[in-house]
C-alpha cells in the first residue's frame, strides 16, 4: 500500500516542481481560507481526539498538546498566510558562471521531491508541514500520531479539497490513515519514492529511523543546551536571560538545561539567581562543587546533581548547575555532553566570546542571548520544518531553503570534453 | 577497534577545524613533495599489490586500475598542489543579517569533521581524499581495497609523516589496515564519530552502505546518462559530442549509456554516426524502432536492444540506441530510465532546451555538450571527492565546500525571547 503511495506521491512531485510562485501562494491562502469556514467539521473531529485520549487515559499534557480550538486554529491559518508571503526558493539561482571553454554553468535550487514526515501528537503540524512542503514544491507523504487520527483526517481532507481546486494532485499531500506502526517502518524503506525522511519527535523515534530507514534522515530536536556564564558577564542582566532559557518553555528543544558559571562570579550569581527561578518552580541539580554556595538558602528543589543528570534534555522546569574553573573548562564540558543543538556564552569579553564561537561546535552558539531563539521563526526564515542537529544537508532551523536541493544546467555549443 | 579510531578521529578534527589555510595549504604542498621524494618506496609497494593481483588472477583492466607510476604519482602529487591553490571554505559567512530587535545572526561554514570512505582498487583516491578532507579541515577514516593494501600503507605513511612535521594530529588520516570486510559493516556503526560515508565504488557499495549505515551516506557515482537529438539539432555538430560522450572514457559513470533520436533526423543520423562509432570499436543495443534504419550496415556490433538495456549503465563501448516522436517521449523516457546523474539536448531550439533543461530531474542537465563534463574539476570546482547522484547536503560533483557544514552564530546584548 504505501509503495502505490510512494509512486503516486512522486508523480505529483513531477508537477508541483513546476508551478508558478502565485499558484502556490494561493493555494496556501485558499487553505488559510477553507482552515476557518470548516472550523467546526475540524474542531469537532479534534473533539473526538481529545475524548478518546481522556478515555484511554493520557496525560493533562498531552491532552493539551493534542488540543485544538479556534484560537490555535486561526493561528494556524495565518502562519499559513505567512508563508505565502515568504520568497520562492524554487528556481533561485545559486552560482552563476561562464568557463574558459565558454561552457555556461549555473546551479538552480529545485524541490527535493517527496518529503516524509513523522510526527506525534499535534495536529497543527499537519498543516505547517504540508504549508512548507507546497510553498518548497516538495509533495509529502505524512504520518501523524494515532492519538490525532481524526483532525489529521480532517485537516488532510481539507488540503485535498484545496488542492483539488486548484487543479493541482491531491497526491501532493498524503496522510497515512492507520494506526499501525508497522507501517513507519514501511515508509522508512521506500527509498525509490521519498527523498527525505523528517522525524519529529522525541529522541527514541529519531533513534528508529536512524538505525532503519534506507532514506536520508534529519535527525534533530534533542537539545541538552548550555549557558556559561563568564567572569566577566553582567550579572544583573544575565539572570533574566537565563531565566527566559530555562521558563519560557521548558518543554521544548531549545530550553536550557545546564548552567555553567565562572567560579569567580558563581559566589554571587549563583545564590541570588537561584532564589530568582526559584519562584518560577525550577528545581536544581547543583553539582557538589557549587552546592556550598546555597547553603543559605536549601530547600526541597534543589539538589545534589546525580550521575547522568548533565546528560539529560530536561523538558521541564529543571536545570543543572556546575561551577568551572575556566572558559576553556566550560568549552570542554559543553563538548562533552552537548547534543549540538544550542550553547551560549553570557561575556563582556570579545575575545571569550569569540573564542566560544570559533570551539564549541553546535548548530547555534550564541554570545548574550537566550538559547529559545533557536527557532525559524525567531532566525529570520519566517518559518521551519525542524531543528537539525546533523551536519549534512542543514543545521539548525530548516525553513523553505532547506527543503530543496539544485541541479547543474550546463548549456555549451556542441562541446566536448578534451 | 574501529570506536577507537573514531574516538580519535573526532579529537583530531576538533584540532583540524581550527588549522589556518595557509597552514592546511603548506600540509598539501608538503605532501606533495614527500610522494615524490618517497617515489621509490611508494611504486615499491605498488609494485607488491601488482604481483599479488597476477597472482591472484585480477583482470588486466584492473591490475591497470590499482597500478602507480612515476607518471601517476606526479599527477597525484599536482592534484594536491592544485588543491592548495583552492579557496578555504572554512570560515566563509554564507549568510548575515541583523534583526529588528538586534541580534546579529550570521551562518558561518564549518568542517563536516569526520569522513567515512570506503574505495576500490585506485590508490590515488588515498591521496586524493585525504587533501580534500585536510583542506576542508575535516579528519577522515579510510577503508581503501584489499588489493591495494601495501600501496595504501605507504601512502599513509606519507601523510602521518608530514601531518606530524607539520605539528598535526597523525589521527587526522587513519586507514583501516586490514582487508577484513566485516570492518566496513563496522565502520557504517559509529553513527557516534563519523558524519559523513562515502563510499566510491559500484552499484552494490552503495546499495551496502544504504542498508546498513547509520551514518548519513552520499551514494551516487552511477549514472546512466541519456543524450537526446532534437530534430532541430546540427547533425553535424551532434556526432562529435555523443561521440565524444560514450567513447573518451567509457569507464566512468558521466559515459553516455542511451541515445535518444526524433524520428525526423534518426534516418540521416543514425546510418552515419554507427558507421564512425564502430570505427571506435562501440557496440550498439538498438531498439526495434532504429533497427531497420541500420539494415545497410548490419555489423556484429549491431543488436536488437533486449530487455533491461535501457536500464543498464555500461561502462564499456556499449551505446543503447532508441528513436523518439517528441521531445515529451523523450524527457518521459529520461525520467523512467536515467540514474538522475547527467542527461542532455542536442537541440537548435531554445524553447526546446529549456523544457529540457526544467523537466528533466538530473544532477547535471545539458544542452549541446558532453555528458562527460559531470566532473568537479571541468564544472569549476578545482577537484572532487564524489558524484552524488541523491539530493540530500549536495548534488552532482562534490568539491570542498561540499565536505562542509555551517554553525549559526548569534550575538545579542542579553537578548530574550518575547
């Protein structure tokens, strides 16, 4: 079954490679458009979802995270307007030249072709992904969690409808309608059909394709995130940006998880920033060598660092707390046990900062910024697919760009290879 | 065993990533002159992988393959100088911006770090890979044939010596000593420390490497590559260029493997170019359709085209030969048959060669010039260490900046996320 999928689904990539910018945009904006009249078709299969998960028992969370209301759905809608607004990667010109023998070379961006992507719980993923996938000219063949299996139907009626309409395949976005998760497996070997394969969920379900798919994968999305802070930092006006690291959302990727302070301001840092966050219920695992320093002020969140806790992508209000000895301590430590997602540095010293730029080799190093703005939206690419932490093809936020690939266009007067 | 070359292969390219270009280039250079310095015992060793392939019955064509000379080893010790003279990716700002609220972002090129290379019989590909890797800053593994054990050896040799003068890392370029395949399967394993496989070799290396690695894989190299004669072509001017294609060097994967004729010029071009071709020895697989164009000079070398030899990469003086009605069948029939690595129009029509050029999915796509200039060095890129024939990280040939990835750098005054 999914090997028709495959090849249907590769033959409307064949077409959507070729339509115009504006067609594109307008299917977009028609789906924007459809996304709301249909709100309570969408809604009330959403309904659906959300009582059997109450029924089988899922967590608050997760029930949240599966939840749509008008609210979500309009915001989808409009990040769907937004979209539509950003440039066309597709036909983009990268490198343009005229060799000696007058051979004409360009390199032209063009779709990757079919995406497949993997994801759990929340269904507005549906659309921002098959939203990027259109606007990339990319079809996509999507599998979604079995908790959301009736707004996926839903919204992916939807899309086919829009589709339909525009006179282009509804093949060019196609859901995999079973809960069956033989068929993730299914899908990771169909290696003549799909080009890319984009999991989207925790660090197991990466770890799966990885070892089984025969398609490229982007793996990402597991962030073990530092902030060192400096001898030289402002304090005062470091502690709310490790605040907005660690609080603002601590369930996702790029949420800080350990802190490492310069043993030189850790004293005064550590016990006034502690009692800060405290306030926002973070808990703490200190290490025993700043432990000392808030004897003053014990209390139930804070704790004695335990094996592999510097090793672990928190999700939640928990941060681990270390003191070094040195920036290239901190370098170090960061290497040792970053996932290569996000790390910082907090410094009024240019050259620390730069040296932290140029050692600490992650998909984003910052210097005096929160590890939250890892995000497309935030990086300027308007919108993302995922955040990869691989080194081939992209790093760090995939947006449109990063959905294509190019080919060479070679144009010459009958030449001939001397 | 291998864990631990790719523990060590990790910490040298930490310190590779850092090296100065004019201190990779020096490396280069010097490695150069040692290769010729050292020809003695180079083509020495050499010379013990040739007895032992005669020994073992290797065919001629390979025994050429695997064999070094004073010619040869000058011509891999040039490549190496014509590398130093390259740009140094590393380094470049690919992208830079400032956003509304401040941040400075920019996307900065960076080493891959580790190479994986799995390789048959030629032993300039050593040399070869490792100055692709050491000038891009990346440390690398290499898995060379067991029937160029002693070469390699010898060859390595070199490039420990000189990275050690240099002050580097010999970790930089490790070699997997051993003929043992089951180390191949091993190396596609250490998902942990490699960052990239590369294997160069047939059809079923790559199809190996797929299956079993974990670690992302550039396959490409086989190319069943298509030329098609417009009826609006210069016959004239055609019959040098396919000639050229499937003749130069039939060998290698950007060789043509399939003509494609319109039916309105096959009856003038067909007789007169099998005529000039069989005086350069090729064979001809004809379809049903050309057959009876050729009824005058039916030679031994003139078959009926059988089942699959239009799905068949050559490599050898072999051409497929099939007459077309359109230029649609023929882009049809390319996108059905063709490797997607280089397929070309020979075409007087510019509207004709832009529908080419936009329909046919191809890493390299032709008008009017030889498929054979698939090639990193006759495409501007200076050198190659592969043809990636999938469309992940990079299509086509791949030159340095392709053994590259980049790092967002972000720079705030304690910027948070609103």
């Amino acid at each position: 079954m999914l090997n028709e999928m495959g090849q249907r689904a590769k033959a409307a990539a064949r077409i959507l490679s070729r339509v115009s910018s504006e067609q594109k945009n307008r299917l977009l904006t028609d789906l924007a458009d459809l996304l709301w009249v249909e709100r309570s078709f969408i809604l009330g299969n959403n309904q659906k979802d959300v009582e059997e998960a109450h029924q089988e028992g899922l967590s608050e969370a997760l029930i949240d995270r599966l939840t749509l209301n008008a609210d979500r759905l309009m915001g989808v809608a409009q990040d769907l307007r937004a979209v539509a607004t950003l440039p066309d990667p597709i036909g983009e010109v990268i490198e343009a030249q005229q060799l000696d023998n007058g051979l004409r070379i360009l390199r032209q961006r063009v779709p990757l072709g079919v995406l497949g992507v993997i994801y759990e719980s929340r269904p507005n993923v549906t659309i921002d992904i098959a939203g990027l996938a259109l606007k990339s000219g990319n079809a996509v063949i999507l599998r979604g969690g079995s908790e959301t299996l009736h707004s996926n139907r839903a919204l992916v009626t939807c899309i086919h409808r829009v589709l339909e309409a525009n006179g282009l395949p509804a093949d060019a976005v196609q859901f995999i309608d079973s809960p069956d998760r033989s068929l993730v497996h299914e899908l990771l070997l169909l290696s003549d059909y799909i080009d890319m394969i984009i999991p989207r969920g925790g660090a197991r379900l990466h770890e799966f394709c990885r070892e089984h798919s025969r398609i490229p994968v982007m793996t990402g999305g597991i962030g073990i995130c530092h902030l060192y802070v400096d001898e030289t930092a402002n304090l005062e006006k470091s502690i709310p940006v490790i605040q907005n690291a660690k609080v603002q959302r601590p369930s996702v990727c790029n949420a800080l998880d350990t802190l490492l302070v310069h043993e030189k301001v850790a004293p005064q840092l550590l016990p006034k920033l502690v009692q800060q966050l405290t306030t926002d219920g973070v808990r703490f695992r200190v290490h025993e060598n700043a432990f000392s320093l808030l004897e003053n002020i014990q209390g139930e969140n804070i704790q004695l660092a335990g094996p592999g806790d510097f090793d672990q992508e928190w999700l939640a209000l928990v941060l681990g707390v270390r003191v070094v000895e040195s920036l290239e301590e901190a370098i170090e430590f960061i290497q040792m046990h970053s996932t290569g997602h996000s790390d910082g540095i907090l410094t009024e010293n240019p050259e620390h900062a730069q040296k932290f730029l140029s050692e600490v080799d992650s998909a984003a190093v910052y210097v005096n910024a929160s590890t939250r703005f890892t995000d497309g939206g935030q990086l300027g690419l308007g919108a993302e697919v995922a955040v990869s932490t691989q080194r081939l093809h992209a790093r760090g936020p995939m947006g449109l760009k990063e959905l294509t690939t190019y080919k060479w266009i070679i144009q010459g007067q009958y030449h001939v290879r001397p």
